[in-house]
C-alpha cells in the first residue's frame, strides 16, 4: 500500500496548510487527527479549513459528529485506519494531520483498547460528581503522569477512564498503549514546531482572529444543536470559554474575559502536546517558521527515504 503520511505537532504550527499542500504534491488524500475537528459546525474556533480551502483535495474524518456525540479515541481508531487502509487500496497517498495526542497515537501504533467495568467508572464517575475533575486529573497525575499530560484538567470523562484502566488492569493507563515502535504502515512521521515567543504570538493571532471572524455566534449557533449537553464538543477550548461568558452575561467585559481565556488555555495545551510529542523518536522535526515549500520538500524527502 501507499506509505502514509503524518504530520503532527503542536496547535498552530501551520500542519493543516503543509499536510493540504503535501497531499496536492503527492495525489493524497487528508484524514483529520484533531479531536475537535470532527464536530460539524464547529469551524471558526477550530481552524478548521474551509471546503473552498482544500481546493478539491479529499478530506477525512472531519464533520463525522454532531455537537451531542460524545468523541472517543477507539470509535476515531476504527474509523481512521479504515479510511487510511480505503484511501491506499485506491492508490492514493493518506496524509494524516492532526495534534490530538492520543487520537495520534492510537491510530499509528494500532493502541489496544482495555474492556471497562460499569461498576468501576460508576465509582469514579461519582469522585467526579462530588469532588470535580481538577481534583480526579490530581489523581491521575500521581497515578500516571503521562496520561496526565494528555489529558485536559477539565475533561472529566477522559480522567474517569483512565483511572478505571488503572484500577482494572494494575498499570498506569499509559502503559496500555503498545511501547513506540516501527509506525503502523510504516508510516513517516513529521512534526512541526516553532520558537516559543513565536508561537504565542501565533496562538494571539488566532484567538484575535477567532472572535473577530464570528466564534461567539458560531456557539451561539450551536446552542440550538445541543452544545451544552455535548460531553466532549462543550469542552473544546474556545467553546467552553464562550459558554462560561454567556452564562456570566455575555457582555463585553465576559467575552474579553473568554478570549483572554482561550489564549491562555491554548498556551497550556500547546505545553502539554510539546511534551507528548517530543517522546516520540521517530518524529523529524521541521521548523513552522520555515516557508510552506521547504517544508514540502522536506516532508517529501523524509517521505521517499525507505526506512
């Protein structure tokens, strides 16, 4: 088959424009691995490329979910590789491009999902209940600081699984996951990074820009699709600042405040995928200060070298 393509890297590094402008180059075809991105209507807050923007290359995995559906990492697994595995039997090259960690990782090490107990995540569902996810994510932390380190400190669900794999298996729920080996269809993983200082001024820009183009309607929008009731999409950095403004009041001061907000909390997110990412030693690192076409041609050599 087709040797894939993946393109990961921190939130605002410039992968969607590489992995577009990569796919033209090569006849691929884009499968989406940001988590967000696969909400329909959920467009202005996460960057996500237009119809008119991909320029007639296929994409994957983007609006698969309504805003009420609850994301999961093995229902993405699934679904990706098919359309990798698809995507190759038509003699097209997948370009996978994304950085939600564990959506990543799941789908290039072929991560082997543990069963659940209801009776165990009923028990951690209700520590979630009365003490609040920050305190529960305290526990991961200690129990399995890399889990941790993937995981929002706001993302409940997310925390109450992975201390239900903790207790039902023994081990942390990192090391459910397969050790990093040879890349699931021997894959070439690129990933894309920059200066700090340059990035937060990035990250800056792109919140500004965010609400400038219309984030606050997008969710209020929304709303009327069952945002709030949405387990995962509700959380979504950028969202979730919203919603906490509309329910100050929605005035200026209240928005002002969830910008502010969504820059800070994307900061962090960036400082949490840094740290993931940089584990991974099969990763060739390319610079996002550097111009789209160096970066292709780069990505393209890396691509043709036979591992």
């Amino acid at each position: 088959m087709s040797r894939p393509i993946a393109i990961v890297g921190p939130t605002g590094t410039g992968k969607s424009h590489l992995a577009l402008a990569v796919a033209e180059r090569v006849g691929g075809e884009v499968v989406n691995a940001d988590a967000m991105q696969l909400y329909r209507g959920m467009d202005v807050g996460t960057a996500k490329l237009s119809v008119a923007f991909r320029r007639g290359v296929p994409h994957h995995q983007l609006d698969v979910l309504d805003v009420i559906e609850t994301a999961t990492v093995a229902n993405y697994q699934r679904a990706a590789a098919a359309d990798i595995e698809h995507i190759a039997a038509r003699g097209a090259v997948p370009v996978v491009v994304g950085g939600s960690m564990m959506y990543i990782q799941s789908l290039l090490d072929n991560w082997d999902f543990p069963a659940t107990d209801p009776a165990v995540r009923g028990r951690w569902e209700g520590r979630l209940s009365e003490a609040g996810a920050a305190a529960l994510h305290d526990e991961l932390a200690r129990r399995d600081p890399v889990a941790a380190t993937a995981i929002l400190p706001t993302d409940g669900r997310r925390i109450v699984r992975a201390l239900e794999v903790v207790e039902l298996t023994g081990r942390p729920f990192a090391a459910s996951a397969p050790t990093i080996g040879a890349p699931r269809w021997d894959t070439v993983i690129l990933g894309v990074d920059c200066r700090t200082d340059e990035l937060d001024e990035r990250l800056a820009q792109r919140t500004e820009r965010m609400f400038a183009d219309g984030l606050v309607d997008e969710v209020a929008g929304l709303l009327r699709h069952g945002l709030r009731e949405g387990v995962t999409a509700s959380r979504a950095l950028g969202y979730a600042q919203v919603l906490a403004a509309f329910d100050a009041g929605g005035g200026p001061e209240a928005l002002a405040a969830a910008r502010e907000q969504t820059f800070v909390g994307t900061r962090r997110y960036v400082r949490r995928q840094r740290s993931w990412f940089r584990r991974d030693h099969r990763i060739a690192w390319l610079d996002g200060a550097d111009p789209l076409g160096a970066n292709v041609e780069a990505t393209l050599r890396a691509w043709r070298h036979v591992s």
